[in-house]
C-alpha cells in the first residue's frame, strides 16, 4: 500500500470507556497504566478521566451508545483486541 495512502487510512485501536466515552488506546490500557483503569478483559467501567463518575450533561443517545459498547465489550470478554477492532469497524461506518 502506498504510505500517503496508509496514513490517510490508519486509525488507532481504541477501548471506550463506558462511563464517560473517553477513547483509550488498547496498548495505553493494557501495558502503560493498566492500574489507572477499571475493567474487565475490554470493557472499562472507570478511567483516568472520569474516575467512575459519569459526566453531567451527557446526552440520552451518547448513553445508550456506551451501553451498546458495554453490551458488546461483555460478549468479547477477554477479547481486547477483537472489542477494539469492533468498535473501529462500527467507527469506520460513520
């Protein structure tokens, strides 16, 4: 693949936390400060930013959607790399 064309075509592999929606890269997560985060295999319930407290003015639509990311995340289970390249792909979609 052309490297102009690469760039213009990668994107990060990312896990959403649940309760803010703050997107976290998979290896920041997993190797860099893994105890910053609460989670179980991808799905994160707490993070760095929000500390389990979800934000306030968070719209009823953004809910919903980090409850579908939560919903997919539980079926992945240990799974990280593949809850990753999901939520790349439904990104992707956009």
């Amino acid at each position: 693949m052309c490297p102009a064309l690469f760039e213009k075509t990668k994107r990060l592999m990312d896990l959403i936390c649940t309760c803010c929606g703050e997107p976290w890269d998979v290896d920041h997560v997993l190797h860099e400060e893994p105890d910053k985060f609460e989670r179980q295999g991808g799905l994160i319930r707490a993070c760095p930013c929000c500390h389990g407290t979800r934000p306030d003015g968070m719209t009823e639509e953004r809910r919903s959607k980090l409850s579908a990311v939560a919903a997919v995340a539980e079926l992945l289970g240990d799974d990280v790399d593949g809850l990753a390249a999901t939520l790349d792909d439904f990104e992707a979609l956009k």
